[in-house]
C-alpha cells in the first residue's frame, strides 16, 4: 500500500461526500493507494479549518492556489463552483497533478476545451465526477446492453427531475443565476453522460430550454432569474437510435429523478434512482401470457455491490456511488490509464448541452460537432 495525499477544494456539500469518499475507499475497495486527507480549502481560512477538524483533514486554506501549489498535495478533487473549474484544473495539470472535477467539467465550452487540452498535455490522471451511473443496477444495464441481451437498440428516454425550485415564492439564489448554474448547467449533464454510456455518442439535437418562473423573491424585491428552469431535447444518436430528454429543478412531486428507459428488438430496460437498488427488465422471449417486466434487486452478482454488502436486496446508497468513483480515480492514477469518463467524455457533455441551447434559440435542429 501506497500513501497519496489528497487535496479537495470546497467543502461544502460535494467536498464532505468526496472526503468522507476518500476516508473509506482503502478499506471498501483494498486499493492499492490509500488517501491521505492533506489539505481542504474554502473561501476563508476559519471556514477550511471547520472543514478540517469535522472531516479530519491534516491542514486547511482559503487559498485554493496554495493547495495546488503544495508538494504534499499529490491529487486534487474541484468541489468548488463552476466557474473555478478551468482555472484550478490549469493550475493543477501545469504541475503535473490528477485532478477529479465535479460536474460540468467547465463553466462553459470553452473552458471544458482548455481544461482537456490542459490534461492531455500534462499526462496526468483526469476525471469528471458522474456518479449516478455507477450504481450497481446502472453499471448492470451497461452489461446487459453490451452483451445483446435487449438485441439492437432502438429507443432511448432519460429525464433528470427535481422539486428543488418548483415553488415559485422561492427565494433567488446563485442557482438563479448564470448558465452554468440552471437546469441545463447543473441537472442535464448527469442524464445525458448517462446516455452516451448507455447507448453511444449523439449526432444532433433538437432543444427546447425555458424559464418558467422569470423572477423570483430577492433582498430588495423581485430579481430576474438568468438561467433556466427546464428543457427537453429530442436527439438523433451515431448509431441511429432516436431519442428524448427532459431536464427539470420544477418537477413537482420529484425528488430525484434521475431516470431511464431503452428499448431494443429483444427486450427493454428501466430505471428510476428513486429506486436505485432495484432495475426492470423485460425480455420477448417465451410464452406471450408469462411475458412483463422483471425487477430485479441488486445485490453481490452485480457489478461494484459485493464490497459494500453481502446481502442481496440491503442495497447501496448516495454516498456509495462516490466511494466508487474515488476508487476510479484511485486507480487512472495507478496504472496510468484514462478512466471514463475522463475530461474528454465531460467535455462532449458539455458540447452537447451548448447545441441544445443553440437549438432552442435557433429553434431547429443542431449538430453536436457544430458548436
């Protein structure tokens, strides 16, 4: 076993899953590198040591510079805001240093462009933080689809749903404001990197991106909201699969609604993260009056669950699918070797998002190598 020190910037939410993450993994996964919580940084240096003392790091910092820039930082997870993404990552890989970043890889398109180019030229081990698709049940689909289980693929349906913002008296916050803070900044990445694991690249898009609610409660009166609220697109995949997507922080009644559906000439599959412990699957095989879909409850035969439980049916949680990504990230360090998805496959995401919205102002269809 092998020491690396490990350096997160943020600590709020993601930061305490992606330390609590790097505290367990050695013991979950028996990896051969084993995390050091090193260094936390947040936006004051009495916040970093509040972080510090509650999730057992050795040092913290408001200087997000000064981590980077430590010899006893050996990786680095970007848990803070969109909009510091490409400037830490540039930072990091000038060092030679892997980074983890947080979703969407960058503010916008063309920081997700510098950012890879940056990992690229460093060599340095590079991944975006998708967890939802590493669920047991999701990473199974994955095989079965591979494997021909549901034949060729012909349709594809994913949403990504919440409630967060469905109350209109809501009060403005930073989630009202900027791109790269809405629905299609902070929700639609999850279910599209979803479909491009499911199903393949996407060739062209057709976009609809809507602000439903244009002001919301804010210090003084009523503040312009300046991203959006839902969007749907329909798209066309590489391999000729038709497909639809909605996106939505006003889904009333959807608390996480991270769910999908493909259909293939040999059966169908389904899965709503609601449930994530439990995948549907349909197979047109056999008599016609015994045919319907199966739920099939995860457990030790499926992929990433043994670890963590014995016990078929006990499932996993939230915070297992980041012990898991840790333990991706752990070993594109080790051995060298891109990890998917790597800043590349974060940056086609975010080059799809950026045709979606072109489509929707442009109110036709987009092809995705066209932005």
């Amino acid at each position: 076993m092998t020491e690396i020190g490990i350096g997160i910037i943020g600590g709020g939410y993601m930061g305490k899953a992606h330390a609590v993450a790097m505290s367990s993994v050695g013991a979950v996964f028996d990896t051969l590198l084993r995390p050091r919580l090193e260094m936390v940084c947040a936006t004051t240096a009495d916040r970093a040591d509040q972080y510090r003392r509650a999730y057992g790091f050795a040092r913290g910092t408001g200087d997000w510079r000064a981590l980077v820039a430590d010899p006893a930082v050996e990786a680095i997870i970007i848990a803070a805001p969109q909009e510091l993404h490409c400037e830490i990552a540039l930072a990091a890989f000038a060092l030679g240093k892997p980074v983890l970043c947080e979703k969407p890889l960058g503010a916008s398109l063309e920081d997700s462009h510098r950012m890879v180019e940056a990992a690229e030229t460093s060599g340095a081990a590079n991944m975006v933080a998708f967890n939802y698709i590493r669920t047991p049940a999701s990473q199974f689909a994955r095989k079965l689809i591979a494997g021909g289980e549901i034949g060729d693929l012909t349709w594809f349906r994913g949403e990504h749903t919440e409630d967060f913002y469905a109350d209109p008296d809501a009060p403005a916050t930073w989630r009202t404001q900027g791109m790269s803070n809405g629905t299609m900044g902070d929700l639609a990445p999850h279910m599209i990197n979803a479909a491009l694991a499911l199903v393949g690249p996407i060739d062209e898009v057709m976009g609809a991106v809507e602000t439903v609610h244009k002001t919301r409660p804010g210090t003084g009166g009523a503040q312009e909201v300046t991203n959006d609220d839902h969007a749907q697109i329909m798209c066309r995949f590489e391999n000729g699969v038709m497909g639809h997507m909605y996106f939505s922080r006003i889904a009333t009644g959807r608390k996480m609604g991270y769910a999908y559906e493909i259909m293939g000439t040999k059966g169908a599959i389904r899965f709503d993260q609601e449930d994530q412990n439990a995948l549907w699957l349909y197979r047109a095989a056999g008599p016609e009056a015994t045919r319907g879909f199966t739920r099939i409850l995860t457990g030790p035969a499926h992929p990433d669950y043994l670890p963590f439980c014995q016990g078929p049916g006990h499932g996993t949680g939230y915070q297992d699918q980041i012990i898991i990504e840790a333990r991706d990230f752990l070993t594109a360090i080790e051995t060298g070797q891109p990890v998917w998805p790597c800043f590349r496959d974060g940056m086609h995401v975010n080059q799809i998002v950026a045709a979606a919205i072109a489509s929707s102002a442009e109110r036709r269809w987009r092809s995705v190598s066209s932005v």
